[in-house]
C-alpha cells in the first residue's frame, strides 16, 4: 500500500512538471517580412491560450488508468502477495509520464494554431 502511495505522489508531482510549461517544441516561423517584436508579442498571448490545457488533469487519469491496467496485469500475471501493488505502480509511473505528454504536446499544437491564425507561416 505504501508503494502506490508513493507512486500516486510521485504521479501528482509529474503533474506539477508538466504544468510548469517550457515548450520543448519551439515554433520555428518564417521569419520574411515578421516584424518579430510583434511576433514576441504574439507568441506570449499563443502560449497564454495553451496554459489553458488541463495537463495535470490527463497525468492524473493516465496514471489512474495505468494503476488500474497494470494492478490487473500484475495480479494475473504473477499471484505473488505483492505482485498486483507493483503492478500498479508501474502503470500508474507509465500512464502519468504519456499524460503528461499527451498535455505537452496538447500545448504545442495550441501555440503552433494559434500563430498560424495570426497569420504566421509556422514551418514545424
């Protein structure tokens, strides 16, 4: 029981990680004719629009669904008395890290959409 306490803790702090928000994926725009004060400018209110991703909502359900997937798997696979809390703590570490992702990359196609309504040609 300890262990999917420390797993659910550990889940809620790759939530925090995530939400703290450093695009790994930078625009990179055409920059002919951008008059790239106002593309600054433009940007920050673009990446204003993707704080609005709830990726510490899809961490949490990636890692309850990952407990939930991998308690299972762990229960039928090995009957041990411990095998179904390992398990799930593995899921729970594996569903949090893709939901975490998952919110990641929510953001960035948030900020590249967003560019592009502004009329920027966004190249990636």
């Amino acid at each position: 029981m300890m262990r999917v306490v420390l797993v659910l803790s550990l889940s809620l702090w790759l939530a925090g990680c995530a939400s703290n928000r450093s695009f790994v994926d930078e625009p990179i725009i055409d920059r002919k004719g951008v008059d790239m004060s106002r593309y600054y400018v433009d940007k920050e209110e673009c990446e204003a629009y993707a704080n609005e991703v709830r990726t510490g909502e899809k961490v949490a359900r990636g890692a309850v669904g990952g407990a939930v997937v991998g308690g299972a798997i762990g229960a039928i696979v090995n009957r041990g008395p411990d095998s179904a809390e390992r398990g799930a703590g593995v899921g729970a570490v594996t569903g949090g890290v893709r939901g975490a992702q998952e919110g990641v990359r929510e953001s960035e196609r948030v900020v590249k959409q967003c560019l592009r309504g502004r009329g920027y040609r966004v190249l990636n």
